[in-house]
C-alpha cells in the first residue's frame, strides 16, 4: 500500500466502475477521504456513494462545491467530453482530466486521426466517411478488409476488427445506415489494419510534461483465444514484455511528446492521463487509439503497481506541475480478470447475487467491483455487464495470474463467465 501522505485531502472520484473503486481504495489506504459518485458496492466500503451519475455535469459541481473537495479524479470518458473539468474549474475546483476540446482525442477517433496527421505522430492510414456508398467502395477498391471505427464514444464496443472485405461492408452497414451506436456512429473511421501486438500505455500529463507509469496489456474479446465480439475490457496485466525501455523510450519521443506539444500549440493543452493505445511491429510503436482517461481494467493493475502516492501524483497533474515527481518502477507484477455478467456484452443479466465475496483474501489479492449493488438484505448484486475485476499483485506475474485465478474460482454467481486466457502471451515469455 502507498505510504499516508502529510495531510488528509478529500477526493471526489466520478464513476461507478473498477477503474473507480481501484482508485477510491488506493486513496483511502493513503489517508484521504473519498466521496465517490455514483459508485458501487465496492466504493460504498472504503468511502462514501453519493448518488450523482458520472455525466450529470451540474450536479457533480454543486456537489464538489457543497462538498469543499480538494480534488475531484473523473473517472470515464464521458463527462470529460461534455466539459466536467472545464465546469469544475470555473468554480475554482482543482480537477485531475483534460478540458473539453482535449477530451476530442478521445471523443472523436477523426480528429484524433487527423491530429496526429498534422504532428507527425506515427499511426495507421485512414481515410474518414459519412456516406455508406462511399465508404463501402473505398473497402472494395482497396480489395482488402479495413478496421471500421465509430468517431464518437461507444463504450469501448465501436471498433471492428473485419477479416475480410465483405465483414468490413457489413459494419459499415450497421453504423452508417442503421445507426447501431447512434450519433456516434454516424461517420465513421476506415484504417489499415495494423500488424504487431497490442499495449496500453499510460503518461500523466501537466500540459508540457508527462510521466510514463508501467505499460499494461488489455485482452478486449468477450472470450479465450481473442474471439467473439470486442467489449471494453475483459482482463488485463502489468508490466507488458512487449514495451521494452527502448519501446517505452520511443513512445515518449516518438508520440506523447509530439501530441502533448501539439495539443499546447493548438491551445489545448493536455492535462490528466494520456492513454496511449499502442500497436508495436518488430520494435516500432504506432497509435490505434488515444484515450484520455485511464483504461478499465487497466486502472486495477496500474494501481497496485505503482511505486508512489497516488495522490500526490494525481494533485500534481492537476495542478500542472509533475516535474518534482521521479519516474517509478512498477512494484512486481499484476494481473486482473474480469468476471461477467450472463449475456455480456449483447445484453447483459442483472439482479443476480454473487457469492463468495466475505472470505478474507489472499495477501496481495484484490477484488475491485464495476457493475455491482447492495440489495435490501445487504447482498451484494450484479448490476451491469463487467461485474468484478479479481486480481493480485505479486513478484511475478505467474504469482499473480495463480493467485488472481484461484480467487476467481472461489466467487460464483448464475451465468458468469471470464476468459481463463488473460496474461498467456507475457506468461509465455521468458522475461515475466
């Protein structure tokens, strides 16, 4: 656990998920007082649920005003985009995430796309359609399946990976003329299908400035073996093998810096957490994604494992100053798997009651709640897609993955499901 800092500051974290409760139990085990809205079961036992829903922008300010925070961490997407840090410093609250017009390397995939056109920053080839017809014969002239992407926010499920051109149509068909993900959909991304192995990677930024924490791998198929639909997340690990210090020295240089001086010169600059979605080729970093905002699960194994106080470093981007702050190495190894509800990610089952979660846990152990609820007796009940995330930290990551798997074994609720793959490929290297 982090070390108490000097004095007790009073966090508001704005979520419900794991990526939440990871960091509202992080912040609470370093001394502070957290308020989280709208939370969970899991929040709800290190701190206080206040019932204000994440994109409720006016009322999570009036809270933050009533409630004198000294900081407030916003948690998803969405309220960023919609201008919850501009509105809470407009009030003079200090907040950890980008203004509105940063939030649009996230919020919108084509400006991102023609973003890092502009500052040379290295990603696939796009081109960017409204038009369904035209759209389809871009694929079919090309004679090869493209990576079909919603521009806007559509919970992580808005990206098609096709194997072939007649797959690629078909989700253009679903976004374009049906409207499958709403205005989000309605212009879409067409890119190249990158070849290589996926990381995330996070830096804290202050708006010149940026700290990298430990590359972590997200595994986002519903099941075993990458198949089935992508959903927002089913496990993740830390450290990530394939982000070797000349790779992690080569996204600094190659592709946070130039977006961080980019967006200062496009006067926006970048504060709060850059996520950098990587696609790594024989050594060589490109962008799939920017997402402004930690990864969930990514959060669940970048929390145990960073070396420092939260707090602090959080504080520190908000306030626009992290160069005090020394960059740490990750503390041993974590894994997180991520256990479903039925029918998850289509349409998930709720209301269910989930069983085992009162034994003590194994030392290094965690379970960080997403889609969950106390019920009327004080059962603990699914209420969303992605449940629990249920993982360790460990000197290794075999450590880890045995402990995370074992607890995972030990929890059950109707219909739930996880992959039993999560960490394979890093567990297969000789390195972790």
């Amino acid at each position: 656990m982090t070390k108490p800092t000097q004095r007790e500051a009073h966090v508001i974290v704005v979520g419900g998920g794991a990526r939440e409760h990871a960091f509202a139990s992080a912040l609470a085990a370093a001394g502070h007082r957290v308020t989280t809205a709208p939370g969970n079961a899991g929040t709800a036992a290190v701190g206080r649920n206040v019932d204000v829903k994440a994109d409720d922008v006016e009322g999570l300010v009036a809270l933050a005003e009533r409630e004198r925070a000294d900081l407030v961490f916003v948690g998803p997407e969405a309220p960023l985009t919609r201008g919850l840090v501009d509105a809470l410093q407009a009030s003079g609250l200090r907040a950890f995430g980008p203004s509105k017009a940063a939030a649009r390397l996230e919020g919108s995939k084509a400006f991102m796309k023609r973003f890092c056109a502009r500052h040379g920053v290295p990603t696939a080839s796009f081109e960017v359609f409204s038009d369904a017809d035209a759209a389809e014969r871009h694929v079919r002239a090309l004679g090869r399946p493209l990576v079909v992407k919603a521009d806007g926010l559509a919970a992580g499920k808005g990206v098609v990976v096709p194997a072939s051109v007649d797959e690629a149509c078909a989700a253009i068909d679903r976004m374009l003329r049906r409207g499958e993900f709403g205005e989000a959909g309605a212009t879409v991304v067409l890119e190249e299908i990158l070849p290589g192995e996926e990381a995330s990677f996070h830096a804290v930024c202050d708006g010149t400035r940026a700290m990298p924490l430990v590359a972590a791998q997200d595994h986002k198929r519903v099941f075993d073996d990458d198949r089935g639909p992508n959903t927002g997340g089913m496990g993740a690990y830390a450290p990530a093998p394939v982000v070797t210090p000349e790779v992690q020295a080569r996204v600094m240089r190659e592709i946070v810096e130039p977006t961080l001086a980019g967006m200062a010169a496009e006067g926006n600059p970048f504060r709060g957490v850059l996520f950098v979605g990587l696609m790594i080729d024989r050594g060589a970093p490109r962008v799939v994604e920017f997402n402004v905002r930690f990864g969930d699960p990514e959060a669940t194994v970048l929390v145990p494992t960073y070396d420092g106080d939260w707090y602090e470093l959080l504080d520190a981007s908000a306030r626009g100053d992290v160069s005090g702050l020394a960059v740490r190495p990750p503390r041993g190894a974590a894994l997180s798997v991520v256990m479903a509800a039925e029918g998850y990610p289509a349409r998930p089952r709720t209301g269910d009651r989930i069983e085992g979660l009162d034994a003590p846990l194994p030392p290094g152990a965690f379970v960080m709640h997403a889609g969950t609820t106390k019920g009327p007796g004080g059962d603990i009940l699914t209420s969303g897609g992605r449940v629990l995330a249920v993982g360790a930290c460990a000197p290794s990551l075999a450590q880890a993955s045995a402990v995370a798997y074992d607890l995972v074994g030990r929890i059950h609720w109707p219909g739930e499901h996880h992959r039993r793959d999560i960490g394979r490929r890093a567990l297969a290297d000789r390195r972790t």
